[in-house]
C-alpha cells in the first residue's frame, strides 16, 4: 500500500498547514488553561467542571451537528468556525489583562471552545476524503502528516509554550491561541471547494441525523470504533482533570515541568502516528487497534504508579504512542468505508459517543481524587482501558476490517488479510 507523496494535492498543504498552525495554538492553552484555573481555585471539583464543560457541546448537539455539516459547505463551516473562535479567546484574554478572570468564565469559554470545536472537526473529517478520494492508503498517509504535526504542535511545541507565555501575563498564552484560530481561517478559505453532493430528498434534520446514528449502531465494525474512543475518553478525561494536581503534589513538578511532562505524551504520539501504516500492514488494521489499546491501559498503569517524574513522562509517552497509531488507523478506516454523504453524521455519531462521555471522566477523576487520594483516578482509568480492550476485540478485528472493505468495493490488502476472511453478512 506504498503511495507516492506527490499525489497528494496541493490543497492538502494548506489544510495541513492550517491544521497545524491551529494545534499550536490548542497546546498553548492545553497547559494555560489548567494553570490558569490552579490561580483560582485547587478545589478539584471546580478544576473537574473546566474541564467537563468543554465536550458538553457533543453531548447536546453532536448528532445535529453532523447532519448540519452535511448540508452545509464544509470548506465555509471550518473557516467560519476557526474564526469564531479566534473572536471567543479574546474575551478571557481581555478578563485576564483586567485581573477579571473566573472558574464561570473559564468554564463558559470551554463550552463556545468545544461547540467550534465539534463543527470544525466534523467538517474537517468529512472534507478530507472529497479532496483526496477513498483509497485507504491515500487516507492513512495523510492523517498520519495531520495527526503527526497535530501532536507536535498541540503536545510537543504548545504546552512548554504555553507554561512560558504565561509567565509573561495571564492574557498572552490565549491571545496566542486566537491569533492561531485567526490564520487558520485565513488558510481554510483559501482551500479548493468540495465536489457538489447530489441533492438528496429533503427530511427533517432531526431524521436525518436519526438516520447517521442509525448507521453506526447497525454496523459492528463502526460501534466498535466509536466505543473504543467514548470508554478511552472517561478514561483519558479522568486522568488529565487531576494530572495538574498528580504531578505538583505526588512528583513534585513545578510549572515548566508540567509543560515538558505534557510534551512527554507528544513525542510518543508523534512516534505513534508515524508507525501507524507500518502496524497496519504487519498486524492488520484490526490487530494493530487492539494493540494500540492495550499499550495504552497499560501505560496509565504505570503512570499511576510511577515514584518519579521520569517514569511518569515514560509512561505518558507509551501511551501518546499508542494513542497516535489509533488516531490514524481508526479515522483513515472509517473514511474509507463511509459513503460521502452520511460522512459528517457518522463522523459527530463517532465523536458524540466519545465526547459525551468525557464529561463523565472528568467529574468521576475530581470525585475519585477527592473521595480517595490523586492516584486513584490513574489507577480506575487503566482498569477501564484494558477492559475495554478485551470487549471490543471482536469488533475491529482484521476480518471484520476487510468485510467492510470488500462491501466498500474497495481492494483488500493481501498484506492485511486472513485467509479464508468471508464478507460480513448484512454489512451497511
């Protein structure tokens, strides 16, 4: 499956480089943000609640969501939306600069954060395969370049940047991040438009988005790719609303060192999304999910137990590892499979289920480090990663992968196939 860099188009470049300008930007305020909320308050709840509130937005509106975007123009909603939010980072940063700043404003400011946030990713999902086709291959190799800068950008480059912009003032780190929505926008819009989508029969967006949610829970394959990341995300939010409050108290890591401790998990999930097509095609796709899944529970295991910051920031990297393979295989899968016009239903389905689980993560971390002690939600996360692991097994396994494309009408891959591997009856 070795594709030559050239096909893909020049467009490409631009939303890469968009992408990547704005994920600088999300690393700044991934390590601002819970800084900012530690000048507060260290009330873990109030810390949980920050947090929790960003992914609200997929819980109210996902679903809906993914039916907008499937009638909108794609290329205008990312645009539109990197712009809004470039405008919503200016209101903290002016309540910082005037020493008026809130766990209310700061929770409320995640919630308009993560609402952009859930059209943009959708539209950038389903924007990617109608600029460069549905071969597999075409797909994993260019969300491995978007997932790998993504990291290195949002987790290796932005949080120490972020931990130093805000010594410089509270306001400079968000600014900063509204600056990157800003160019962002610019480059989007400056991105080819998508082919026309056949008008199809006019329903209800309320059925239409019944329809997109349909199609998910009616395929095994597809549930199995959306449960994995909805349990990861009570699992991962759990984690990361108390790792602030682990790392300062239990490590004894100051300000900076939480920044590089984040860039830790970075630099394995730049490693993983770059190994991504290379464990596809030794493993299968299939076995390569599973595997990624188990390194990650087991990974957290050791962060819980870790006696020093340099296990932890090992541990975090195994895990980032782990993490970026799944971000690559997981989306190039589903975009493969997926017809054009369910794409941003199925794609928000997918990420709703993740998202509004997070919120759970995020209050049971806060009720587990306060009921327990800061080690506890670490400890419950790897416990719920490995179950995970072991449920879904099944339902992303290497024969169900080529089943799907098969029915896709695509080619197998010879390198990734099981002898024998029969075609999934009543697959979607």
């Amino acid at each position: 499956m070795t594709v030559d860099v050239r096909k893909l188009p020049t467009g490409f470049g631009r939303l890469w480089t968009a992408q990547t300008v704005s994920s600088l930007g999300d690393g700044v305020t991934h390590a601002a943000l819970p800084l900012l909320a530690l000048t507060l308050t260290r009330d873990p709840m109030a810390l949980a609640v920050v947090t929790a509130v960003g992914t609200l937005p997929w819980l109210l509106f996902g679903v809906l969501g993914g039916a907008l975007v499937d009638r909108w123009d794609r290329r205008r909603t990312m645009w539109v939306t990197d712009a809004g939010r470039a405008v919503v980072l200016a209101i903290p940063a002016a309540a910082a600069a005037l020493d008026m700043l809130s766990i209310p404003l700061l929770a409320a400011v995640a919630f308009l954060l993560g609402l952009g946030g859930l059209f943009f990713d959708t539209a950038a999902t389903a924007y990617l395969p109608d600029l460069l086709g549905r071969e597999p291959a075409l797909l994993e190799r260019a969300n491995s370049r978007l997932r790998g800068t993504q990291t290195a950008a949002s987790g290796f480059a932005g949080p120490p940047a972020g931990s130093a912009l805000l010594v410089l003032g509270r306001a400079v780190p968000l600014l900063a991040d509204a600056v990157s929505f800003a160019l962002s926008a610019l480059l989007v819009r400056s991105l080819p438009a998508a082919p026309r989508r056949v008008p199809q029969a006019r329903e209800s967006l309320l059925r239409q988005a019944r329809a997109g949610a349909s199609y998910v829970f009616r395929d095994r394959l597809l549930l199995g790719l959306a449960l994995r990341p909805a349990v990861g995300n009570i699992a991962f939010l759990a984690v990361e609303t108390v790792l602030a409050l682990f790392a300062h108290d239990r490590l004894g890591i100051d300000t900076i060192g939480f920044g590089l401790l984040l860039t830790a998990e970075a630099t394995g999930g730049l490693l993983g999304a770059g190994i991504a097509s290379f464990l596809g095609r030794r493993l299968g796709t299939g076995t390569a999910l599973t595997c990624t899944a188990a390194v990650e529970g087991l990974a957290i295991l050791g962060l819980a137990a870790a006696p020093n910051p340099y296990v932890a920031g090992l541990a975090l990297a195994v895990c980032g590892a782990g993490m970026g393979a799944t971000m690559v295989l997981g989306p190039s899968l589903r975009q493969a499979i997926v017809p054009g016009h369910l794409m941003g239903r199925v794609a928000s389905t997918s990420r709703m289920l993740a998202m509004c689980a997070a919120p759970f993560g995020a209050l049971l971390g806060g009720w587990l480090a306060t009921t327990y002690d800061v080690r506890t939600p670490l400890y419950t996360a790897a416990g719920l990663l490995l179950t995970m692991t072991a449920v879904t097994s099944t339902m992303t396994s290497n024969r169900q992968v080529e089943a799907a494309l098969h029915a896709a009408g695509l080619p197998e891959d010879p390198d990734r196939s099981e002898p024998g591997d029969p075609v999934r009856e009543g697959a979607v």
